[in-house]
C-alpha cells in the first residue's frame, strides 16, 4: 500500500478524545489537528514530542485533513493507521502470503454474519467452503521483538472470536488475522495481563477450531506492505 503522495513529518502534541492528535509540522511550525483512526491505547506510541507521519487529504468535505499515519518509537517506524490492515491483509492473502489461506476463488469485504456484525474478509473456495478471516491491528511492543494485542480491553474483539466459533461450528472455517505494523518483531503473544477476558476467548476459539496466523509488515514513509510471517506463540 503506497501512499498516494509525500507524508508530512513533526512532532506530536498530544493525542486526546481518542480520535484527535495536535502535531506541529516540521518546517513551518504549525500546530495542525489531525484524526486519529486509532482506537486502542496506543501504549508507548504518543508520547510528546514523538516524530509522526500525516497524510493531507484533498477532499473539501473532511473536517480534519490530516489523518496520522507513523509514528517513530523504539527506533522503527510504526503504522498506526487502523483504517489500512484491511487492504494490507487481503494484498497479503492475494499474494498467497499465508499458505492455509490460499487457493480462493473469492474475496469480499464487510460481510455481514452472526449476530449483527461483519466480517472483514470472507474467503470462497471452490468446493463452497467459506473461511471468516477477522484482522486486527498490532503495534504494541513492550519486549524487543515481541508484538503483543491488545493494548487495551476489547469487549468488541471477544465477541467476535464467539461468533468465528460459531461459524466453525456451522461448517465453515475461520480464522484470526493478527497484522503487525512495525518491522522490529519476529513473534506476537496474547497480552493476558491487559485482557484477560479476549486471551480466554481467544482459547476457547482456537480449541473450538478458529485458526490464527500473524504477519508483519515493512513500513516506510512511503508505503506499508504486509510482506512476511510472524511466529504465534502459543
């Protein structure tokens, strides 16, 4: 995924509301308020005076143009943009990045199924079997090279491997995609201590027959892409 043009660097104010980020451009000075599509914790990624990356929107219609897409941390550049692991993640699925995953003669996204959700990708293969692919976003790292989720409590993400049970159950296959956005980490855990309530449902899930994978990304300035396996501990 390239960005369509140049990202504009500064330095990070404040993030607050959840949605919003004041970051002062390099170069100029200016305090600009940018959308924040991230809406975890972001733990160790908003600190003041952190280098971010915006992108400039030329729609009129928006009310914040800038949308902020990296920051710098731990040395590496982190994609923090949630609005992306969709794209990210079917490009790697169409690539054949994940092997288990591979062999689809359809691709959809935002699927509507269970109980009032949707799914972000639905995989058709040719004998008719449909596989639930569920992704989330990873940029939480508190050991070096260790990507852990969540970084905050998700009641939201616990239903969803409950419903990807269920479609198990129904016949059908899915499976967890968890997409790292940072180049510094070769595994990804299960942050238990932050929630212990998804680790359970995540177990229950895998033993009912939901398949997990993870992917890491190589981020720049100028592009994001989903070019490898991580290892998924246990």
């Amino acid at each position: 995924m390239r960005f369509s043009s140049p990202l504009l660097s500064g330095r990070l104010k404040r993030r607050y509301k959840r949605f919003l980020a004041d970051v002062v451009l390099d170069g100029t000075g200016e305090t600009v308020t940018a959308h924040c599509a991230n809406p975890g914790a972001m733990l160790g990624l908003k600190e003041e005076g952190a280098r971010v990356y915006l992108s400039l929107s030329d729609n009129p219609k928006r009310k914040l143009r800038y949308s902020w897409e990296i920051v710098e941390a731990d040395g590496t550049l982190v994609g923090i943009n949630t609005a992306h692991p969709n794209a990210l993640v079917e490009d790697a699925l169409r690539a054949g990045l994940i092997p288990e995953l591979s062999g689809f003669i359809g691709l959809r996204r935002e699927v509507k199924y269970g109980r009032n959700s949707r799914i972000d990708i639905l995989l058709a293969a040719e004998d008719a079997t449909l596989t639930y692919v569920e992704v989330k976003n990873v940029h939480l790292m508190r050991s070096a090279g260790l990507a852990e989720f969540p970084d905050s409590v998700t009641a939201r993400g616990a239903k969803h491997l409950v419903e990807m049970s269920d479609m198990v159950a129904a016949g059908a296959r899915a499976a967890m995609v968890y997409l790292v956005q940072r180049g510094d980490c070769a595994r990804l855990s299960l942050a238990r201590d932050i929630d212990p309530a998804y680790a359970a449902a995540f177990d229950a899930a895998r033993a009912a027959g939901v398949e997990a994978y993870a992917i890491g990304c190589s981020v720049s300035v100028t592009e994001i892409a989903a070019d490898r396996l991580v290892v998924l501990d246990p």
